[in-house]
C-alpha cells in the first residue's frame, strides 16, 4: 500500500452515513474510492457536483463528468450537478459536515497553508478558502514530509488558507488532532514508531501514554 492509499483509507474511518462531504482536489479525492456507494455520503465538489463517487475504469471515462481539479469521476444514483452559486451557497452557508483537503503545511496552532506557494503561479485561489472557513469539520490529508521537509510545522512560512483551527490531520504517518493545547498525536501508521514521527515533525507534539497504530477502512 502506497502513502496516498493509506492516508485515502485512514480519512474514509471519518464518514459517517448521510454526511455531506467535499473532497480537494489531488489526493483527497481518492477518498471515495474506500466509502462504500451504499453508505449513503454525498460527496460534493465545488465545480458544482453532489454524489461523486469512485474514478473510473480506465477507459470508461466521460469528459463532461469531473472533479473540481478536472480529474475524471463517476456519479452515484441520485446524483445531481448544480451551478456555482448553489454550490457556494451550501459551503459559504455551513451546510458541508466535512471537508477534506490537501496541505502544504500545517502548524502549531493547527492553521492550514495549501492554496499557494510563493513565486510559482497558480491558476486561482480555488474554493479551499471558503471550505476551511465554511465546512464543520476540517480533515487535512497530506503526506507527512516532502522531499525531506517536515510539513507540520511550528508556523506555517506559506500563506494561511485560513486563520480558522483545522479539525484533525491526517498523514502516511500518523493522524494528529489540533487541540487548545497544542498538537496532539492520537495515532501512529503501523511499524511506525513514535520517536519516527517525532523526528519527522518540525512542530512541537504532545504524546499521550498510549498511541494506538492505525485502523483503515
């Protein structure tokens, strides 16, 4: 199992039946490769789609049926396609019960950078401003290093997507809840330990006793 596969499965553990789900564009769409279609989620992408479901067969992909990242999905039963401000409307208004979204960083206080990194050019700010800002719990999925860098972070050094605390961070290696106090480590990836997490994390982290491996969808 590759690092995207474990961190889609360990997120797919946090929907619940009837959710209303957004997934970001990149890895957090795989997430709906590991929910059942039958739970009953709806997953949400803001392009103006409700009832994503899994990518399909290679082969079987139809161009007028994407992601908000263009990527080529499926339609569950009972699917509806909506306009923008419909589509904003539910994620400006509080109506999203989850969103899950990639991260560039995320630090100390659990504040989330993903939208842009200086100097390289980027098509837009996207909808992750409104989603972290809007959505009732925020799950960020992310590999926990990259190329080396820790990527949780004591302050994030990339612009804020939002001031607001994201809900809990999930990653190859652990899954990590920000918390008034600070950054605490509630679960460990299988054979990892959590002196390996520790030294892989640039932030300051806060160990319970016991920290139990991972369970996946």
């Amino acid at each position: 199992m590759d690092a995207k596969e474990l961190i889609a499965r360990r997120v797919a553990r946090e929907i619940e039946p009837g959710m209303l789900v957004n997934l970001g564009i990149g890895l957090p769409s795989l997430v709906a490769n590991y929910v059942p279609a039958d739970k009953g989620v709806f997953f949400q992408a803001e392009n103006g789609v409700i009832g994503l479901g899994a990518r399909p067969p290679e082969g079987m992909e139809d161009p007028h049926l994407t992601d908000a990242g263009g990527g080529f999905v499926t339609a569950v039963p009972g699917a509806a396609s909506i306009d923008s401000a419909m589509s904003f409307g539910l994620i400006r208004g509080g109506h999203l019960d989850v969103t899950v979204l990639g991260g560039l960083q995320v630090d100390e206080a659990g504040q989330l950078a993903n939208w842009k990194v200086p100097g390289k050019m980027v098509p837009g700010m996207g909808g992750a401003m409104d989603l972290v800002t809007g959505a009732r719990r925020v799950i960020v999925a992310m590999q926990h290093s990259a190329r080396g860098e820790a990527k949780i972070v004591p302050e994030c050094t990339l612009p804020l997507t939002s001031t607001r605390r994201v809900d809990l961070i999930i990653t190859d290696m652990a899954v990590i809840e920000p918390t008034d106090e600070g950054l605490v480590l509630r679960e460990r990836a299988q054979g990892v330990s959590v002196e390996e997490i520790r030294a892989a994390t640039s932030a300051a982290l806060i160990v319970p006793d016991h920290v139990p491996e991972m369970q996946l969808a």
